[in-house]
C-alpha cells in the first residue's frame, strides 16, 4: 500500500485541523516545496521558465483569487480581467512614482488598491445574483479596462497608451526590465504563490471560510444562524480581488514587461481565469493550481505535438488546439462535472486500495 | 545560466524539430487565426515565400541556406513572449513581430539577447531614435509619417492650403489608435485644420454613433486607424452615409483587400497609405509562380500572392535579406550572428538599383539606415481601390513628410523611455 | 396568564420571567393576513409549542419571533426590551438560533463544519491572523472546536463527523442542524417542526434531545409542531393558533379542554 | 425646432434599430435558457458558424479544404457552382439541425441534472469546440455575405424627413439593413409565439420551461425538447449571423456580438422573450444617446461598450427581478 491514511490518529483538534492531516499527503508537500524551490531552478530551462512556468504561477494566483470568490463564496464574476488591470497599473504607477520603492511592497500594496475596486465593484452583489451577477461583474470589466485606456494619468501620458515595467530587483537580482533573470523571477513568484495559497488555505478553512461557504450553500439560513451577508460578500471580493490584483501586478511586471490594456487585460482573460477554476475544481485550493496547469500548459503542448512534432501548418494547428481543448473541457465535464480537483480525489481513493484492488 | 542556456537552445530545439545550424534562421511570428487572422495569413505567407525564393533561386544568402522557422501567436502578446523564448534559441536573426503590444514587451528582451526586431510600419515609433533603441529597427515609415503623408495627400489635394478644412480621425480605441492623434495635433496647429477624434471601442462592429456624427458634422476628410473587424464596418457604415469614398483615408493597415471586399462595390474609390508598392506586375512574382507556388513549396493556399498583406511580408522579408547581405559584407562571413545582422540593419542602403537587381524595382522607397536614424526617411503613398476590378493601385509616388514635426516627437518620446529605463543616448 | 414570578416545575425545572413576549402582533403579505393581532410570551427555561393546522401561520410567527420577518404592527420584546429594526444576523447575535422546517443545512460541508458555523457567533479573530492561522485564530478554532465536539457527543453523532451532510439520512440531517442551533448556545431556541416527517422512533429520539437540552443547558425553547401528539408530553407551556389568530394559550391540560382548540383540531376540521 | 433636437431623434432611433440588432442574439440565448437552464456561451459561436456554413454553401467551397490541402498536398477549394441563397439558407438550416442533434446526443444527454454552472461550462467548452472546428471547415479568411438584403441610409426617408430641422438637418438616416432586420425580427418573434401558443411541441416546450420535473412525469421527453430548443436556437443564430454578417463581413469576431446580447440579458430576464426585445431596444437608445449627449462630447467616446453594462446593473440594483419578473418573496 502506497497511500496509506489508516493507523493516521490524531490526539488533538489542533493536529486534526492541519491541511494534510494524512502524513503520506504533508511529506508530498513538503518534498514538493523542496523540489520546485531548489531543484527546480537547476532544471528548468529559460524557455520553460518564461514560456509556460511564469505565467502559470501567476495565472494560479488569479485562480486562487476567483476561486475565493467563486468557487467558496458563490459569487460568480467575469471582471477578473479588470481588475488584473487594476492592480497592473496600480504597480506601474507605484514603480514609476516612486522608483526607491521595493518591488515587494508594490506589489502587495498592487493588491491592496485591487482589493478596494473590489469592495467596490462588489456591492451589487448583495442584491444581484448567480449568472445576473456575473454578467453585471462584466460593467467592471468593460468600464475599468475603457478607464485605463482613456484617462493618460494612468500611462504617464506616454504617446501610445502602453505600459512598460522599469528594471526592479530583489536582494540584487533583477526580476523586472531588460535584465531579470528567468530564474530570480521565477523564485519570485514561486515565493508569492507559496504564501498566497497558504493563506488561501488558512482563510477557507476557518471561521471565514465557513461564513463564505454558507452564503454559497444558503445565503438565507447563513444570515439567519448570524452571518452578515454584505460583509461577508465584501470580505470575499476583497481577498479575491487582492491575489487578482497581485497576479496582475506580476503578469505586467515580471512575465510580460509591458502591456496594454485593452489588450492585455480584456474579456478573454476574465473568461480564461474562470475556465481555469471551472476546470480545475470550484472551492479547491488543488483545483485553482490544476486548472492554471491546464490553460496554460495545454496549448503549448499541443502546438509543440501538432507543429513540432508532427510539422502541420501553424494555423491549423492552432484550430486544431481550440477544437482538442474544447473537446477535453466537455469530456472532462462529462466524466467528472467538478473538476480535476475530484478526479485527483477519485484516483487517491484507487491509489488506497492500491495494489490491492478487492 | 551558460548550462540552461544550452539546454534552453536543445530543448527548444527539439521542440520545433530545430535546423541544422549552419542556416540563416528568420524566425516568423505570424497569426493566421485569431481575430486578425485573416490579417495576418498573406503577411505570413509573403514572408515565408520570398526566403523560399532566395533558397531555390539563389542557393540562399552569400551561400547560407535560410530557415523560416513560423510560430503561431493568434495576435496575443503572451503566446508571442511563448514564441520568442522558443525560437531565440534557434539562432534567430532578426524578429517581425506583427504586433505593436508585442513590440512593447520585446524591445527590452531583445536588447538583452542581443537580437535586432524590424517593425514596419507598427510598433513603438520613437524606436526610430536609433541611440536609444538600438536593437529596433522601424525604416521605411512609422505612424507618424503615416499621419503626416495622409495630411500631405490632402494639401496636395487642395493645392497646399487646408485652412478651416475638417478633418475626423476614426481611431481603433487603443495604444495602436492613439498613435496618430499627437503628430495630427501637431499638423493641425502647424496648417490650422480642424481635427475631430472619434474613437472606436474593440472590436468595433456597431459604429453608428461614430458615423452617424461624421454624417452631422460633415468633415471634409476622414482618416482612420482602424484593425480587423473595424475596417470593414467602418467602410461599410461611410458607404451607408454615402460619404464621398475618394475623401476616406485609412493607414496601411486598414488598406487590404480584406477590408474592402466584403463592402463590395460601396467601396470603390476608398484610399489608403502604403510603405510598398501594390500589384503584382513586378519580375519578382513571375519568380515566385516558378520557383516557389508552380514548385508545390508556397507557405499558404498560393491564393493571396499580390494582395496588399502578401507584398508587405514579401517586401519585410526583401529588406531583411538585404539587411543579412549588407551584414556578410560587413563581417566578411556568410555565417552571420543576429548581433552582426543588426549592424547589417543598421547599415542597410535600399537604392533603386538594388530593388531593380531583385526584379523589384520601385516597389519600395529609396532609403538609407543609419544609428541615428533606424526609421528612414518616412516616405508612403497613397492607393486607391478600384472595386470594378477589384484591385489597388497606387497613385501617388511615395512622397516625403513632415519630419521636423515629426523628429521633434520622436525625440521627446525616445527621451522619455531613456529616462524611465536609465538608457544614455549614443551609437555603438 | 403572565404571571411574573419564577416558579419550580414538577420535574424540579425553574421558570423564570419571561424571555421573549410578542404583543399585539399583526403581519401581512400584501392583502393576506398571515398574524392577526397575537400576543404570548415565552419565560427562561420552558418549552414553549406554538401549535396549529397547517396554514396557521406558525412557521410566520418563527419568522417574526427571529426577525426575518418585520410585523406590520405589535412589539416583540426580548429580555424586557423592545426590539427596534434589526437584521436577522444581528437577532441571531443576541442569542436566537433557529432550525428550519426544511432542512437548511449547508450541503457543500462536513457535518463538523456545518455544526461549527453555528459558533461563528462567538468567534472573532481578524482576516489577517485567520489568513497566517495564528494566535487568536487558532486558539478560537481549538477552543470553538472543543465546544463543539461536546455537542456531537451528546447528539450521539461521533461516526459522522468529517460526512459531507448532503450524504445524511433526514432523520441525522434534522439532528445536525439542531447541533448547529445548539452550537450558538443560544438564550432562546426554535424549532421549526423539528420532528414532521419523522418516524416513531426519530420522533421518540428527537423529544429525548429536546428534553435534555432544555435539561441540561437550561435553554429556552420554543417549538413548532402542527400534530399535538409529541408536543403535548414535552411542552410546559402551548399556543394554539388557527386561521392566525390566537385560539387558545395555557398548559398542555388547560389547552387540552379548550372547546376552540378541540373545534379546529378535531370538531369542525378543515381540509389540511 | 433646431437642428441638434431632430439629429437627437435621429439618434434614438437608430438605438431602437441597434436595440433590435442585439435582441436577435438575445433571443437565442433565452430559447436555451428557458427550456434547459443552460446559459448558452456558445450563441455567439453558432451565428459565427451558420454564417460561415452559408456562405460557404453559397460560394461552393469546398468543406475543410485547407485541411485536405494540407495533408494530401491536394490543391482544392472550390465546387465552381454559385447556390442561390435561398437553397443555401435551407442546407444551412439543417446544418444547425444536425448540429443540434449532435450537441444533445454527444453533450447534453451525459449531463442531465448538473448545476447551472456545469452546463455553461460544458457550453464554453462547445464554444471553443466549433471555433476551430468552424475554421478548420471553411478556413479563417474574411468572407462576403450577400443575400440581397439592401444596405445603405434609406433615401426616401431621408429626402421626405429634411425639411424638418433647417438648412443644417439632412433628413433622418436609417440603415436598410437594419430596417429588414427589424422586420425579420418582429417575423421571428411572432412566429415564436405562436409556435409556443398553438403547436403541440410549443405547449410541450413552454411546460419544460415552467417545470422540469412536471414535464417530464406526464410523459414529454426532455431530450426530444432539448433538440427542437437548441435547433430554433440555430436558427435564431442564422438570423442574426446574416443581419451581423452582411455589416461586417464574415469572420471570427463575429462570435463576438454575444457580449452585445449579455447587457440585454440582464435588463429583459434570461427566461423572457419580450424581455429580450425590451431589454435590447431599451439598452440600443440608452448607449446611443449616452454616447450622444455624454459620451462623445465630454468623455472623449467609446463609452457604449460599458455604459450598457452600467445601465443594466443600475437596473438591476433598484429591481433585481428584471424588467418581467415578479417581486421575489424570500422564505424559509
């Protein structure tokens, strides 16, 4: 038996309450951390690196954000792509107004003006809901992404309205402009996923965590049994909105260097964030990462088989992409309609059993 | 990082089944699905096309047998940073990225990595300053000649006096549509026209308000910026108002067949900018027919050689072979680097001789490069639709702008950029 | 009949001053009278039914009693003091909890958690110390957690635990949410027909916890049932209500010979 | 009367013909909605791919050429024959019908009873699927489709309306295009009710609408249902694939126009017809004359786009049950 959670017992709640109260899983984690800390910077190469690893460490943030959200607060919403924007060009202002400001600060504080839009954007929620709320959720997009575009104040007045992140560094290291090394963001970001999904963890699975997912699973007997609606829901879009803020902050600066916002930030990443946590897994931690992975890897994957591999057209490799990634999602939702997060808890009840099939 | 990057380069490599390396590798960002797919599908094509040609005509450059190695980027900037760390690898002489948000986030990369990227006729316009960007490259002629050339047209028009004339700018309502606005400004203060800007959400397939104001206020000129679905709306919605088509100018890149075809006969007489010449009754496309399209080898259906998008790839490609010529001659080897192929750019000298030597003769503006100078002279024409026979043809000659508008900006700009990113001026 | 005084019970239970009164209570939906003009009061430490035919406007009256509704006209006063408008959050806060005639349990969660939401009435650790689960937080979570094993102790449901509630039988579902109730530590409790649907059995065990609450942690409760049956075993005290008027008012045996009551129940009995 | 008044009107009904505009793609996402629960992501998509299939009947091309092309080094396109638009309509038609079929059979079968949420996934996932699957068979280029629907300002009104408003006023301008579009509208609509009023599998429809459960116990097949809604639903998208198409030519972004529909949505109810021409006329002269009067003089334009959005959240916040739902009485 590999996977082994019998003679596990636990003497006290507060053992009991751990994320992986199975010692099997917590030695996994920890030998993971490990692993994507020391040796994965020996052996990823800058073209994984900056190509598929970076923006899925950031895309895991937004997810994990929206999973928040959506996933443990019921509030379904599509102005993920605005509020990345938000805390973009949060960063973009802070780096350039005050260019002895260290990255780490800008980016938390990024998240911080992020999870105000948030509030904000989050008070019709209280009487708008399910899919009227998501698509009240896009007036945010939509106007938020018109603003940075019209107002120069934003862009600092450059001639085209594009953004571009000034060299910033950590400890020496460059992680920002012309110079940063694939490997020092890389670390970087690893560092601000590590946290941000363990504060996720501790958030969902406390008090606060119950109140979001009460007003998930019954919004009336929650306030009932004296859960405050609005400000749960706002405490939900604040949080939410901060990882999404923070991941849009690392999308500008670290991973694309510079971007516009129309472009960068529009409808589609709203829509991309929330295939993300739909396929991943709704109010799963695990989920929000296993989606990102599946966004963003599959495609690269699948030009490399198709136009690597098997020397097709690009651009019938690229609509041969949409159609395999559609035809996946369905399937997926077919076998398993929660996610990769159940179909993973599916095959650890196998693996129990393993090699032992009764 | 000398180990990974080694490994990057085989890795890459093997991931798009990598040339040998004694090639000339022409990496291609093309997009031919995606929103702007049907943008980007000749441009691609006429790319790819003309390094055939040179492969099968001419055994290759100075001996060097070139490699197009294509990478699908759908127009989005972040399957683009995708493409570029895959094909950087490979020893890629020099980028065409095809998209101005692209350009953005490149120019810092490929100063880095020491690769030259040639925008033409796109991306950031003050690259043109050469002692600050040094790896970018925008010759023959950027957004600002554009507005200036178009502004040109109509004085030439009006026998050089457009006082109290109107003129509205329809602009794609984004980085790429602003880039106009600042050097129309200019001009109209400079030639005290009216300007009137009206902008136009993405991705612009309900234009009403906009025309339905052009149609009150009646300006006598309409410029316009405009990408994808927003050319042919916005042609279809003047041919609605029945704005007189000859006075409707838009940039090169809302000037293909593609915008004008599916307005149908409403669009006869529609103008717009060019940096290249139109048509395919150049010695050049008999070679292609033979060596390339008849061969079986064309990089797409071989439906789209001599269309406006195809000749603009093909006239990239021309410059960059003679960037990758003028480069041999510098360093004295066939085996150029991508360092040594920006100094070719750098140096390059497109005479009229050369482009006749090629069976292209006229097809592009006579111009010279320099470090001062990465953006030549800034000359364009203007073409106009015919839809009867359903082609463009070119009716002015490419004709100066206003460069000490122009210049003027530029150096504000580039200045700016130096500034945020520490860069000081000067020429390697 | 409010008397003041707190008296002993039989079974050697104290009553004391009332805890809740509702006064001339009225409530409408539009045109429909579902309350008209009814007033009782409930004293610390009984059982409490308000009982009636369905339709009556019992589950109404609950909904008034913890705010969720807002009476057109009437007080109700709670430890003496007239409740001006309040939020149901804010009510549960002063020390209502309820269960719900459906179950209204939280699908998505374990049995544990569902049972711990009901303490989150007591727990007040910041965002920030929740989110590195530090001090406060994990002390609160520990000590809450404590309070609530003791309640899947005396509910008899241990095995269930970690069990998301959707895969519960009804009869444990009905329990789990009175765990839940029970968890706020309520000064005043409702139960919304905690037994309807229930067989003997379900019915005899669910009596017995109501008993030993009320026994045990002293809790007022005030109950709901539309059959007598039960009610009348475990109530000190009962409303009878019809047609939402108030048709009778005493104990079990006083409201046993009532000739209104007997009319509505089994005399002149209308279709149900 | 100055001349600023009449262009005001002018204005507000060219939001009314844009209204109608957007309540065509409304109208298909609440067929779906009201008789499945499902909210359709995919609309969009389908008005893409029945205005790619007409054309391509029309024009004989020839179905995944590119691909055949490719792979067998073949060098095809084209049948040679020009379809009379009529007969390519029909085959298109059917097309959507298969398509339908296909969608039950293959997608919705496996995923009777899921949360709503599902569902529209499963429908993103179809969106992305007929994507590529819509260029792969006809290729990505831009495409012309005409099938003699006239375009252009309307002359006649235009003369006969400029005496109105002084030498400045130039007579009120209506496109063609979109009157026809609003008279097919106003067809569609009427043809909908009536095949919800009088024909047996209308009543079937609108009984699933109102009560799955109840639907299905007296013995009308859901399946069946779920068919005939996805293959009108089709057909809708043909309408509004050949009004949008004919205005822009027919390309990817023309997958696009669903997000012109969710603003409408919102204001006219998922599960309400006239809700959706409601709701569409209402969010047409709304943008319009924001951008009229506000937008393009004081915050420099293009602020329909999210003014619509805007508007229907100010709706909402103030009657959260839309424009045709009853006050909501919440209980526990």
């Amino acid at each position: 038996m590999l996977y082994r959670e019998a003679g596990d017992f636990k003497t006290t709640y507060a053992k009991d309450q751990q994320t992986f109260p199975i010692a099997f899983d917590r030695w996994g984690y920890f030998i993971m951390l490990a692993l994507a800390f020391i040796v994965g910077p020996m052996i990823i190469n800058d073209y994984w690196l900056n190509a598929v690893v970076l923006p899925f460490l950031i895309y895991a943030i937004a997810a994990l954000g929206l999973n928040i959200l959506t996933g443990y607060c019921g509030q379904v919403s599509l102005g993920t792509g605005g509020f990345m924007a938000v805390g973009a060009y949060a960063s973009y202002k802070l780096m350039t107004s005050f260019p002895d400001l260290s990255i780490i600060i800008v980016v938390l504080l990024s998240g911080g003006v992020t999870a105000l839009v948030g509030i904000l954007f989050g008070l019709p929620s209280l009487r708008i809901k399910g899919f009227y709320l998501a698509v009240a959720t896009l007036a945010a997009q939509f106007f938020l992404v018109w603003l940075f575009n019209k107002v120069p104040w934003f862009y600092n007045y450059s001639a085209s309205g594009q953004i571009s992140a000034p060299e910033r560094s950590v400890f020496g290291y460059a992680i920002s402009g012309a110079n940063a090394l694939p490997h020092v963001s890389y670390l970087f970001c690893l560092s601000f996923v590590v946290v941000l999904a363990w504060g996720a963890r501790n958030l969902t699975r406390g008090a606060n965590g119950r109140k979001w997912m009460a007003i998930r699973d019954m919004d009336i007997a929650a306030e009932i049994i004296g859960v405050d609606p609005l400000k749960t829901k706002l405490t939900a879009f604040a949080v939410s909105s901060f990882y999404i803020g923070i991941s849009g902050a690392l999308l500008f600066a670290v991973y694309l260097g510079a971007a516009e916002v129309g472009e960068a930030f529009g409808i589609t990443k709203s829509f991309l964030v929330l295939f993300m946590i739909i396929i991943g897994g709704l109010g799963s931690i695990f989920g929000s990462f296993a989606g990102a992975a599946f966004m963003v890897l599959m495609p690269v994957l699948l030009k490399n088989i198709f136009v690597g591999q098997m020397g097709w057209p690009t651009d019938l490799a690229a609509h041969m992409e949409f159609v395999i990634v559609g035809g996946l999602i369905m399937l997926f939702l077919i076998l398993e309609p929660h996610g990769l997060a159940a179909l993973w808890r599916t095959a650890k009840e196998k693996l129990r059993l393993w090699p032992f099939p009764h | 990082m000398k180990f990974t990057k080694l490994t990057a380069v085989a890795v890459a490599a093997s991931l798009l089944a990598g040339p040998t390396v004694a090639e000339l590798v022409f990496p291609s960002l093309s997009y031919r699905t995606g929103p702007y797919g049907a943008n980007g599908i000749p441009f691609a094509d006429g790319y790819s096309d003309y390094f055939t040609l040179v492969n099968e005509r001419d055994g290759g450059i100075g001996g060097e047998m070139t490699k197009v190695v294509e990478c699908e980027t759908a127009y989005n900037t972040e399957k683009g940073v995708e493409c570029y760390e895959s094909t950087k690898g490979m020893g890629a002489l020099v980028y065409q990225p095809l998209s101005t948000g692209m350009t953005y986030q490149l120019i810092p990369k490929v100063t880095a990595d020491d690769i030259p990227m040639h925008t033409m006729g796109y991306g950031r316009t003050s690259a043109a300053n050469g002692k600050v960007f040094s790896h970018v490259f925008n010759y023959p002629a950027n957004y600002w000649n554009g507005a200036s050339v178009a502004v040109n047209h109509v004085l030439s028009e009006n026998g050089g006096d457009i006082a109290g004339k109107k003129i509205a700018l329809v602009y794609h309502n984004s980085a790429y549509g602003k880039e106009p606005i600042r050097t129309l400004e200019e001009l109209a203060k400079k030639h005290n026209f009216e300007l009137s800007l009206l902008a136009v959400d993405h991705p612009g397939q309900e234009q009403k308000s906009q025309w339905l104001q052009i149609r009150r206020e009646k300006p006598d000129y309409v410029f316009m910026w405009g990408w994808g679905v927003m050319n042919q709306v916005a042609i279809q919605e003047a041919a609605n108002i029945r704005f007189p088509m000859e006075n409707f100018i838009g940039i090169w890149w809302s000037g293909s067949e593609n915008d004008v075809i599916p307005a149908g006969d409403a669009a006869h007489g529609y103008k717009a900018l060019n940096m290249h010449a139109v048509g395919n009754n150049f010695p050049v496309f008999a070679d292609i027919q033979k060596y390339v399209v008849d061969a079986g080898k064309a990089a797409g259906a071989g439906d789209q050689v001599g269309t406006v998008l195809y000749n603009r790839g093909l006239y990239a490609a021309m410059l960059a072979v003679e960037a990758a010529k003028t480069a041999q001659g510098i360093h004295g080897t066939a085996a150029i680097t991508s360092s040594m192929m920006r100094d070719g750019m750098e140096a390059l000298d497109m005479t009229a001789a050369k482009m006749a030597g090629l069976g292209m003769a006229g097809f592009g503006p006579e111009f010279t490069v320099s470090c001062e100078n990465h953006g030549g002279p800034g000359l364009g024409s203007v073409t106009q639709w015919d839809a009867t026979s359903k082609s463009w043809s070119q009716i002015s000659d490419f004709a100066p702008s206003d460069m000490d508008v122009i210049g003027k900006l530029i150096a504000e700009d580039s200045a700016a950029y130096a500034a945020e990113n520490k860069i000081e001026e000067g020429c390697k | 009949m409010t008397q003041t005084q707190t008296y002993q019970t039989p079974d050697g239970r104290t009553i004391g001053p009332a805890v809740m009164e509702m006064k001339n209570i009225t409530l409408r939906f539009g045109g429909v009278v579902a309350i008209k003009d009814i007033s009782f009061d409930i004293r610390e430490g009984e059982i409490r039914a308000i009982i009636g035919p369905n339709g009556a406007g019992k589950s109404s009256m609950l909904n008034v009693m913890n705010g969720f509704y807002h009476p057109q006209d009437g007080d109700v006063m709670f430890h003496g003091k007239k409740r001006g408008p309040m939020k149901p959050h804010q009510i549960a806060k002063q020390g209502i909890a309820r269960t719900f005639q459906n179950i209204a349990l939280f699908k998505g969660m374990s049995t544990l958690d569902n049972i711990m939401t009901g303490r989150l009435t007591h727990m007040k650790s910041g965002l920030a110390s929740q989110m590195m689960w530090w001090g406060s937080a994990q002390r609160e979570e520990t000590a809450n957690r404590e309070v609530v094993e003791k309640i899947i102790d005396f509910l008899e449901i241990q095995t269930i635990r970690k069990t998301p509630v959707g895969r519960l039988p009804y009869g444990l579902q009905k329990r789990v949410e009175l765990g839940r109730a029970l968890a706020a530590e309520p000064k005043l409790l409702l139960l919304d027909e905690p037994m309807a649907g229930m067989n003997v059995e379900e019915k005899e065990d669910m009596s017995r916890f109501i008993l030993d609450v009320n026994d045990e942690f002293g809790t007022t409760i005030a109950l709901i049932e539309h059959d007598m049956g039960v009610v009348m075993d475990i109530a000190d005290r009962v409303v009878v209500m019809d047609y939402g008027k108030k048709i009778g008012d005493g104990t079990p045996a006083e409201v046993r010979q009532d000739q209104a009551v007997i009319d509505a129940y089994l005399g002149v009995a209308h279709d149900e | 009367m100055s001349a600023n008044f009449y262009y005001g009107i002018e204005v507000f009904l060219n939001g009314l013909m844009a209204g109608v505009m957007y309540s065509l793609v409304a109208l298909g996402f609440v067929l779906i909605f009201k008789a499945s629960g499902i909210f359709n992501y995919a609309q969009g998509v389908m008005a893409l791919f029945a205005a790619l299939c007409l054309v391509g009947f029309q024009s004989g091309q020839i179905p995944f050429s590119h691909v055949i092309n490719a792979t067998f080094g073949t060098d095809i396109h084209h049948f040679g024959w020009h379809m009379p638009a009529f007969f390519a309509i029909i085959l298109t038609l059917m097309m959507m019908i298969l398509f339908a079929f296909l969608v039950e059979k293959f997608l919705l079968k496996h995923l009777v009873n899921q949360e709503p949420i599902i569902l529209f996934m499963a429908t993103i996932g179809l969106a992305y699927f007929m994507e590529g699957f819509g260029d792969l068979m006809w290729g990505s280029d831009i495409k012309k489709l005409d099938v003699g629907i006239p375009q252009g300002g309307n002359i006649w009104l235009e003369t006969n309306t400029a005496f109105l408003g002084g030498p400045d006023f130039y007579g009120f301008y209506i496109d063609n295009l979109d009157i026809w579009a609003t008279i097919f509208a106003a067809i569609l609509v009427i043809a909908l009710i009536l095949f919800s009023q009088y024909t047996k599998t209308g009543r079937a429809l609108r009984a699933v609408a109102d009560d799955h459960q109840a639907a299905l116990s007296v013995g009308i097949s859901l399946r069946t249902i779920w068919v005939i809604v996805w293959s009108i639903a089709g057909f809708v998208a043909l309408v509004a694939g050949i009004m949008w198409g004919s205005k822009s030519g027919v390309q990817f972004s023309l997958s696009l126009i669903a997000l012109k529909a969710l603003p409408v949505l919102m204001l006219g109810g998922f599960t309400s017809i006239p809700g959706a021409i409601i709701g569409g006329l209402i969010i047409g002269v709304g943008e319009k004359m924001f951008e009229f009067l506000i937008g393009a003089p004081f915050l420099g334009g293009a602020t329909e786009n999210w003014f619509a959005y805007m508007l229907a959240l100010l709706f909402l916040v103030f009657r959260p049950q839309g424009l045709f739902g009853e006050k909501i009485i919440e209980r526990v």
